[in-house]
DNA sequence: GATGAATGAGGATTCATTCAT
DNA sequence: CATGAATGAATCCTCATTCAT
C-alpha cells in the first residue's frame, strides 16, 4: 500500500487472476451442463466448448471429470451444512428455527441453482455411489438430522401438533422445498424470501 | 377346474405365456434399471444380464432401446391421465377431488414406481426432448390442468384461503408428493392410503 | 397318359410345384435384390420380407445368402457362355458372329437383367473373391476369349481396320454393351433388338 | 535456396504438413478401399488399418464414414464439372468439342480412377440416395446435358448421321468411357490421350 | 416346412483421458 | 498453458445363422 508494486508482480497477479478465473469459468460451466443435461450426458467437450478451450485443456486445471463434481458439490453441500447447523446453534424457539431452516434453502437454490440441481438428480446416480463421494451421503445425513432435531423439539414443545408425523412429514418438506430448483428461476418475480414467505404458510395454516 | 385340457392346449398357452412372459420381463427389467441408474447410463447389456440374455437379442422384442422407454412411459401416463380425469369428471366437491388426486398419486407410485421414477428423473433429458416424445409433455401439461382446476374451482368456492397462490403452491404439492419415489417402498410398513392420510393432513392443517 | 392319377399323386405334385415355387420365388426376389442395393447390403430379411416368410424359413431351402448368389450366377454364366460358344461354332464369317454376340448379349440383359446388374456390380466385391466363386472369373475369361477370337479373325480376314487395338477395343465393347442394364427397362419401347442394331450402327459406322 | 529457415519454422512446417498429410492419407485410403470394396462394406477399421492408426481416430479428422465419401466425391464431381463446362464455352465445332470431352474423362480416370470408381459403383446405392447427396445426381445432370447439348448440336450441323439416336448413343458412348476405370491402370503402358485417341477412333471410324 | 427366439460376431460412433509439441 | 492427435474401451444396433417347437 503506497509503495508501487513491481511490473513483474502485477503481470503475475494478473496471471494468478486469469488462471483463477479459468477454473473458476471451467467449474462454472461444467456444474451448469451437469445441471442441464446430467453429469453422465455432459462431455468433457461439452465443458470445453462453452468456455472456448479444448477439451484436452482442461486437464490442467482439473484431474478428471469426477474431480469437478466434487469440487462442486463438497462446496456447496459444506456451505450449507454451516448454514444450518449455524441456524440450529442461534437457540430460537423451533418454529423460528423451521422458519429459518426454509429461508436458507431457498436461498441456496437462489444462489446455487445449478448445485442444488446436480445434488437432487444425481443421488443414486453411478456416481455418487463410489466410495469417493461418501461424504456427500454423509452431509445429506447432518442436515437431515437438524431438520428431524427441530421438527421432533417443537413436537415436544407443543408446537407442532402430535398426530404429525416427523419422519414422514420431514421428507414431504424437504422434497417440496428442494424440488423447486425445478421451477425456480432466479431473476424472476419471485425472490427467494417469496418462496420461503408461500412455502411457510402453507406449511403453518395448510389450504384452508 | 375339472376339465382337463388336453396336453397340446396346455403346452401352447405355457409357449405364449413364455412368450409374454420375456417380453413383460424385459420391460419391467428395463424400467427398473431406468429408474435406478438413469436412462442414458442403462445399457441394453444391463438389461440383458437382467433378463439372462445376450443384448442382440433384446431387438427381437423391442426395436430400441428408445422403444423401451417410450412403452413404459406411455402406458403409465395413459392410465394416469385416465384416473385423473375420472376424478375430475365425477364431479364432487373441489376438496373432495382434491382429497382423490392425491390418493390417486400415491396409488400410482406404489404400482408403478419404477415409471414414476423415469419420468421424474428424465424430464428435461436429451432423451424426452426428442418429437417422438412429445405426448410426455403433453399428458403432463393435461394433467397439471387438471389440478390447477381443482384448486381454482375450490379456491373460488370459499375452500381454499384467498392468499393461496394457486400456481405456486400446485408446484409445491405436485413435487412433494411425485417425490415421494424416492423414499417410498411398495411393501413397506406405510401403505399408499397412509401416505395419502399423511400429506392430506400436512395439506389441510398445515403443521399445528 | 389316360389313366387317372390318384388323389394321392396330385397332392405331392402340387406339394412338390409350392415348393419348387416357393424356392424359385426366394431365388428370384433374391437376386433383384442383389442387384437392386447391392448382394452386402441386402439382408436375409429383405429377401424373406419381399417373400412373405420370415427370414429363418429360408434356410429350409437354400443353404445360405452366398448359396443363394451362387446359384443365381451360375445359371446365368453358363447359359451366357452356352450361347455364345454355339455362336462361335456356327462359324459364320467373323462379322456376323460379332453381331450374334451383340445380339446375345443384349438379350441376356432383357431377359436376366437382375443377374447381369449382379454380375456387374459385384465384380470385384469380396464375396466373389471367394474360392467358391472362382467359376465366375473362369467363365469371364472363356467369354472374353470368344470374342478377342472372333475381333482377331475379323481383323486377320480384313473386315476390321488393322490400327484397331483388339484389346482395348474389345473392353469399350464389352463394357458399353453391359453397363445399359443399368439404364435398359425390360418392357419400355426399346427392344433388345432395336438395342441391338442402335449399337451395331455405332460399331460399325461410328458417328458419321 | 541459399536461405537457411529457421529451425523452428521448419519444424512448424513440418507440423502443418503431418497434419495435411494424415488427413490426405486417411482420405485417400479410404476412396480407394471404397472404390475397391464398396462404401457398405469398407469398415472404419480397413481405414484405419490401411493408415496405421485406430479407428476411433478417425473421427478427428472426419466427422463420420458419410464425411469421407461426401468430400471425396465432392471435389471430383466440381473439378469434373467445371472442366467440361470450359470445353463447351471453348466454342469450337462440335466434334472438337466432343473430342476434348471424351479427352476430360480419359484423363479424369486418369488423375482420380478411386474417385471414379465409387461415383459409378455407388449411384444408386442406399447413400447416395440420402438428401445429403443430392449434388452428386445434381452434377451428374448437368454434366449429361453437356454431352446431350454437344451431340445435339453436332447432328445440326451434319457432322453426325441424322439416324444416330443422340440420347441412346449418349449412354453407350457414356458407359464405355466411364467404365475404363475398371480395367485403366495409371503408370501402365497406356497413357490417358492412348486412350482418348482409341476410343475416338472407335467412335468417328467404327470397326472398319 | 414355417416360426420365432436366441446367438455371437461385428460395425459406426462416442468419449474420458494421455501426451508430444 | 493450450493444442490436437491418438487411444481403447464402451455403446447401440445389425445380421447371418441355428434350433427347438
């Protein structure tokens, strides 16, 4: 700061950014393309061509096609993992903690849609089966078990009623929120806070 | 049962039983594989180990592997529609239909979960994107009108709270009971009426 | 003569015309095919399709797809090469032997257009590179030598220019005679005769 | 010469002509396994073998089997074509003009006998009737109307006998020279102007 | 004699990956 | 770092042929 940095740093700087910036563009589009077509159906081709390299070239940046999956995936699912515990640890009453847990998938479909598409279509995949991404079997788990934490303490606490059934009821939840990434388009009229708002309602007061 | 047919009878209705029989095998193996690995991801010797064939052989039972899906898909959106627009047409009350439509849904996984999961997983695929594949599209259209009627009509009629977004909340429901799929196992300890129970619950009273 | 057959006789004659039928029906529809896209690109299937039995049955008459190109060949190469050695025997002066080979060779291709489009097309091919075929090349070569004998003699007797090269003029003769099954219609307004005499005029006038 | 290149541009060149080369190669060894075999039943393997790589290879310079016979007929139907669209703008009398034409395609056989070949073993074959190739029939039409135009003309003027029948003597005379290819050996003792001046012979003085 | 199911050997094409330049 | 050529395994599909019924 205030001291001039030599030209051979900055054009090493500038470096370090462009190499940066291709992997980043390289995962980038390659999350998008597993998202859109399948991890299976996207060819190393088809990553290549949608960030203007060949296909060979991006063995320098990545060791494998499976290696980008990972990297995609593992920061999302560890990102979300710290939101919720995070939510779990603030100590609110459980329903504002519900509350909290739905605005966070919502909001990680709004930042992460391509992600999120790739978690929900490729679990059960060929893939994700290899012991290489256990972990993310593993993470579904943690997460899984904050929702159940949360559901069964306001069971307990009164309010949730008690002919609700948690298990059951916890995948019904889940499923719709994740599935939106179906539909959902960021950018759109609905924000994110939109469909937590929706989704909340007709979770607290039903249809009618 | 005390008339004998004679041995010739027998032996010929067992010969097109077999014959049926590879056929139906075939297909069901197929679907499953579908279901579990992805359409792309199967291959034609999956489906051959499966049914204790060679490949090749499968051709003479079914012209592609297109045909394959294209047939299972069919028959489970055909008789879907069907009970759909029994339901519709029989004309009660919108929570009434409401209340079939959901049992009619989870009566469909647990008979057909494999083509369930096909066209869960595969809409929006390389594959059903294809002209000969467009009837996907357009049962699916039919029957998503099918419920936003439902939902409009019981809306309008006082059953449905005003601030209910139709549009949003038939995607909410729609994808969590389809998702179900997922989860769910014919022969489990939870029967397809019971799940119907369970999500009618969820829908009508909301969580407490 | 006069006495009546019995029953029994008539049955296996028109059991053993079906069958004579039937096989003569396959060999025909055979070699049109043969012809028609090529003996390679025609499958067992289109013969059997273009017979009304299915493609197995086949084989309860002809050993396989080369039996069936083999005795297609056969039949025309040595009825070919009978009508033109009893040409060359009849011993005519060399002129009017040239012209019964015209003729011959035009006929052949109105009556078994199908086995000189054969004969034509796969010269050359892998099948008829087989052992089994050599008869076919034998035959070529014995016709060739009829007429180098006769265009020889014609030359030595003065009725042929001494600066026409027999062996090259031979081949453009041979191959423009040929090569009009590929054009000739059996049937249409040209005869074998008219064709005959077009050509002849050709050979023997030239242009002016 | 005298000028020493770089090294490295020497090697660069070399490069650009590897490349060149092998695409040539590849190109040039299947038009003679097509012309030698049939395009049906030359294999991307036979190409591959003949240009010691593997057939997946292939595809790095080709698009498909289709790409290789569509280029090389390409090149040869234009550069035919457009010869022959010369010699009839040349103007001269008809039968100069009929001379250069016949001279054209001694010498088309000559430069590109494998090109030849397959154009005239493969009209008519299940590729060629891809809308893919419509050009090939294309030229082929408007190379015979060249010829039509020429012995049209030729008849006018009186330097062709009025009873020569122009569209069926076009065939003959069509059929003989194109058909050279299967006997015309390039670097044998006949040149292609031998060749030319036999066949003319034969075609303005006949046998005698 | 015909049927239809099955075989097994290819054949064109695709694709993740490697590597010399 | 990027290129582009090459690999080799895998995929869908075809087809002549066999054989039990």
């Amino acid at each position: 700061m205030g001291v001039a940095r030599s030209r051979g740093t900055a054009v090493k700087e500038e470096a370090a950014d462009a190499r940066r910036n291709r992997r980043e563009h390289l995962l980038e589009a390659a999350v998008e393309l597993f998202a859109t077509k399948g991890y299976a159906a996207t060819t190393m081709r088809d990553i290549a061509d949608a960030s203007g390299i060949l296909a060979g070239s991006i063995y320098h940046h990545f060791a494998s096609k499976e290696a980008m999956l990972d990297e995609a995936l593992r920061d999302f699912l560890v990102r979300l993992y710290e939101r919720f515990a995070a939510a779990e640890r603030a100590g609110d009453d459980p329903r504002e903690t519900l509350s909290r847990l739905v605005r966070i998938s919502f909001l990680s479909i709004h930042e992460s849609p391509h992600a999120v598409a790739v978690y929900q279509n490729e679990t059960g995949s060929d893939v994700l089966r290899k012991e290489a991404f256990a972990y993310v079997t593993d993470y579904g788990n943690r997460i899984e078990q904050v929702w159940l934490r949360v559901l069964t303490t306001g069971q307990m606490s009164g309010m949730v009623r008690p002919d609700f059934d948690v298990k059951v009821g916890y995948l019904f939840i889940r499923d719709a929120i994740w599935s939106a990434v179906r539909w959902y388009r960021p950018g759109g009229q609905m924000t994110p806070e939109n469909l937590a708002e929706q989704y909340l309602g007709l979770l607290y007061k039903g249809l009618d």
